[in-house]
C-alpha cells in the first residue's frame, strides 16, 4: 500500500530543497565589451522531458540544451561555444536537435570546440558534424566501431523455469515475440535490422565525410579499426588534439579573443518557495496556477512505452492522461496548433487507438505537426499518422507497422511448484486468458483474428492519414521498421527535421508570428507542484525505482515492461522487438 507523505515530511523535504545558479562564471568581467567563451557539459543525452524529484538532481531537458545553445548564438557577447561530450548511447534522434542547434551556432560565425573523455557512435557522429575543433583527453578513448544492433533472448531461460511463451504476431518481419519464442534471430529480422544499420552507419560514414574531411571508403576503414585511444583517435585524425580539458578551454578562449569563461546550467533555475507558499498549496490542496497566456503552441510530449492506464507515471505514454490533455487542447480557443513530440516503441493496442483519436480529433480543428525523436515505432507510429506532418530526423526510427499479442503459459511451472489449477467455465473461451494452461487451436484462431483486425487498423490508420493508398502503406509495413531517412523515401515521413522544424511548420500552417508562445505538456513542475504531486497519489520513490531499472537493465528492461502488458491482460500488443538495442 502507497503512504502518502505527511505534511511534516512534506516541510523537511521543502528544506532540504534547494536551487542552483544558472551559471558559473570561471571569471568575474564587468567590462560591458566583454568576449564570453560559452561552455556547455553534455555528458549524457538530454532526456525529451524531465521532471525534478527528490531523489535526483534536476535533468537537462533536450528543450533546455537546445535553448541554452541558441543563448549563445544570439548572445552579442559571446565569441565562441564550448562543448563537452560524453557517449550518446542509442540517442539518434536526440543528437539530431542539438545537431541542429550547433550548426545555427557556427553558421552566426562564432567556433564549436569540443571536447571529451569517452565517446561512443552517436556522441561521435554529433562531434564530427557539428565542431570546429575536436580534442581527447590524454587517458581518453574513442568507442567508434560503427553500429550495431542488440537483441536478448530468453526462449532458454523461460524453458529452464516451465515457462512458455504462447505468442502469435501478425507482420512477416515483426518479431517482437522473437526473444521470448525463438533461441536466435529470425532471416526476417535480421533482414530489416541489416536495412536499418545499413542506414545509420551510411549516417556515421557520411558524417566523418563532411566533418572529418575523409572518403567515404577511408571512413569505413577507420570505424573496421576502432575502438581507439587518444594516441589512434589522432593519427586516424578523428580528433584534432590530445588535450586536458583546461588546456582545450584555453585554446578556445585564445583562439576566438574571449575575456571571460562561463559555464551555463542546462536546467532551469529552481524557484525560491516560502514556507507561505508551502502551507497555502497545503490547505487549498492545489499548486498554484501558473500565467494565463493568449494564443499559442502546445508542445505537447509522448514519451515511452505505451499503456492503458488512467493515471500518470513515469513517462507520458499513459493513455488516460494524454486524452484528456488532447481533449482540453481541442477545445482551447488560444492553442492554434500543436506539435506532438513521439519518442516511442509503441505498447497497448488499444491505448494506441484510444490516443490517435484524440489527436485525429485536435487535427480536425486545428494544425498538428508530428516531431519524431529517437523512435516512433509501431504504437508510436500509429499515433504519429494521426498528425497533418511528420517530421523525423535522419536516425530516428519509424514504422514498425504489425501486431504482435497472446498470453504467458506457466502451467509447466505450476506443475514443478506442486500448483494444480482447475478452472471452471460458462462458455467456450471463458478461460482462453489463463496463465494455467496453453491456448487451444480454436482459442489460437481467435486471437489470430483479433489481431488481423488490429493489424488490417493500423494500415487503416495510416493509409488515411499519409493519403497513400493501403498497397503503398503495405509495401512498408509487415514490421519493418525504418530509419526516418528511409521513411521519407516511402512517404512514411514528411520532412526531415528535428524540433525547430515541426514548430516553424505548425507556425506556418496556422499563420503564427515567430514570436509566438510555445507552451509544453506537461509542464515542468515547479518544487512545490513536485510536492502536491507526491501528497496526491505520485511515488517518487517509484519513478526514481524505475529509472533506476532503465539505467541498470537497458535494453532488457524493455522485455519486462512488455511482458508486464500481457500480464495485465493486454492480448493484443503494438511494440518494437523485445529488448531492441541499437548503438
């Protein structure tokens, strides 16, 4: 049973609370001609949007970092930007928007430097294309060997426990049952991975190309010879210079003529509450209400996997929330568009349905442009074709269009245990969901057309949405999933883009001034909403728990939340495969 926090704890944690400064001068110039080098620390990718809890420090938003990178290009006293770099992970997407960002930056004509310690693909592709100046650290190391795709099988493990996993799938290429039912992978799935990495390492390659100065053959060559350290990194000239990283600063401050050091924070700066403010929220049982604002753009984000659940938890994917938001943004005179951030694998059947009619329906109103971050793949996608546009990045992924669904079957296990189950019916398929027994072929047979139907929607849905016949919608479907770049080509994509994109496009499909309010849901919490959302029912405790998970597990934590779908009776499921880890 969840505790709610009493008011007591509710002032002791208030205390121990406290705010930051936005940033960190290195040098104190009061000088009002003065020349800043802007330094910015990225070691990790931005998450598409944080919440604070008290179990954590704050996280850098990719709003945040994209903003605080636009600062120093508009900034008249800033010279030059420094960036310091950690591994990107499986952050495709993500690194296109700040790509963007510090492409704006160079092209104002002021310098990149960056500078890391470690770095992987990703983090690498996003150094290559977008910095003047590249240096390591003495002790550094370059984890650049081209990409690779990861997928976790457990058919064994589930055999050596009693445990069968009784799934069907409907798309030749869909495999999300795959690691629960097979030892290895399917030819189907290797062949649209094989696809998609062919892409994404053409990304890489083209990326050390234009950044780097090299033939494409020459980049493959050096990604076959990685990974390396300081000393390989700089004779394969992926870096520029071995250096610490105050010896990196330097060189860029002389290099652009700067005065002065600053170091900006990439999250906002928490707000200073009284103990007032605290015993008001406290007997109103309401945060309090934030600045009216007129006409506007709704930022609105869908983050992680999707769920059939009618309150909010960790990420946005949770059907109930986000329908009624879209609901209220439909009706509100003042939004006159909204860009839908995706960012993921897709989840629930029905959830997925559920949401594409509540943005179909904002889309009836008013322009809804789709920004795809790191993924919008099968529930994902579902939703996004709900959208007027679709804007994607080159490395984000789409499609994934097929159905996979059944049930766990433990009864191998029950048996081992000593558990005997009988169960008794009033119809034919009264106990086809029971985890005591396998589904019989009639049962099998239903499930089938189930999904058939789920599957023949989906087509349905995008066929409607993209305008593209279902012949067309067809050709691209069965499972595949695609990298944005190949989306376009199958005009499962509109545009290539990141988030600066899908906003000028909702600006110019709504006939908006560029100076118009862009308004995000849902809205970072203030401190002391942080608190009423705890006394209400929300665990820090549980978010912090499951971040936790995501950080330990990784990939394999996404075959928990999965399975974790069938357990609570979701037979029909719209998801990526199991455990997909793609670097």
């Amino acid at each position: 049973m969840r505790r709610a926090p009493t008011p007591l704890t509710a002032l002791f944690v208030l205390a121990a609370c406290g705010g930051d400064p936005a940033a960190v001068d290195t040098e104190t110039d009061a000088n009002p001609a003065r020349r800043e080098l802007r330094e910015i620390v990225l070691l990790a990718p931005p998450s598409e949007s944080a919440q604070p809890t008290f179990f954590e420090p704050p996280q850098p938003a990719l709003r945040d970092v994209v903003q605080r990178i636009d600062d120093a290009r508009t900034d008249e006293h800033v010279v030059s930007l420094f960036l310091r770099l950690g591994p990107m992970g499986g952050a495709w997407g993500r690194i296109d928007d700040v790509r963007e960002s510090l492409q704006a930056v160079r092209d104002a004509g002021k310098p990149v430097h960056c500078h890391f310690e470690t770095i992987d693909n990703a983090g690498y592709l996003l150094a290559a294309s977008a910095c003047d100046r590249i240096t390591v650290t003495p002790a550094g190391m370059l984890d650049t060997v081209g990409v690779a795709a990861q997928v976790f099988y457990a058919r064994s493990l589930l055999d050596s426990i009693g445990v069968s996993a009784d799934l069907l799938q409907v798309g030749t290429f869909k495999g999300a049952a795959e690691p629960f039912t097979r030892q290895d992978m399917s030819p189907e799935m290797r062949e649209s991975l094989g696809t998609l990495l062919d892409d994404l390492q053409a990304g890489l390659v083209q990326a050390m190309v234009t950044g780097r100065g090299m033939d494409a053959a020459h980049a493959q060559q050096v990604l076959d010879g990685g990974p390396y350290d300081s000393a390989g990194a700089l004779e394969a000239h992926l870096v520029d210079a071995i250096e610490y990283d105050d010896e990196a600063r330097t060189r860029a401050r002389e290099a652009g003529g700067a005065t002065r050091n600053v170091r900006v924070r990439l999250t906002p700066e928490q707000e200073d509450v009284t103990i007032g403010d605290l015993i008001g929220a406290l007997t109103s049982g309401e945060p309090p209400e934030g600045e009216p604002v007129g006409p506007h753009i709704v930022l609105a984000y869908l983050d992680g996997e999707i769920t059939d659940a009618e309150e909010s938890g960790t990420g946005t994917g949770q059907s109930g929330p986000f329908v009624r938001r879209m609901r209220e943004l439909a009706e509100d005179e003042d939004v006159k568009a909204v860009v839908l951030r995706i960012d993921s694998p897709g989840g629930s059947a029905l959830a997925s349905d559920r949401m594409w009619h509540a943005v179909r329906r904002i889309a009836g109103r008013k322009p809804v442009i789709v920004s795809v971050g790191d993924m919008a793949a099968s529930g994902g996608y579902y939703i996004a074709s709900a959208g007027h546009d679709i804007v994607a990045h080159p490395g984000s992924i789409v499609g994934s269009i097929g159905v996979v669904g059944g049930k766990v079957d433990a009864s191998a296990l029950m048996s081992r245990l000593g558990i005997h189950a009988e169960t008794i019916t009033r119809g034919a398929h009264a106990g086809w969901s029971s985890p005591s027994a396998p589904f019989t072929d009639e049962e099998r047979a239903v499930l089938r057309r189930m999904m058939e139907g789920t599957y023949q929607r989906f087509v349905q849905r995008v066929s409607e949405g993209r305008e593209m016949p279902a012949e067309r919608v067809l050709a691209s479907a069965e499972g595949r999933i695609w990298s944005g770049r190949q989306g376009l080509e199958r005009g499962l994509v509109d545009r290539l883009g990141g988030l600066g994109t899908a906003v000028a496009m909702a600006r110019e499909r709504a006939s908006l001034p560029e100076d118009t309010q862009i308004v995000e849901w849902p809205a970072r919490r203030t401190m002391i909403e942080t608190l009423m959302h705890t006394m209400q029912g929300g665990d820090p405790a549980e978010d912090a728990a499951a971040a936790l998970m995501h950080a330990e597990l990784g990939p394999a934590a996404g075959a928990l939340r999965w399975a974790r779908l069938l357990r609570e009776g979701q037979p029909v499921v719209l998801a990526l495969p199991i455990g997909l880890d793609v670097r």
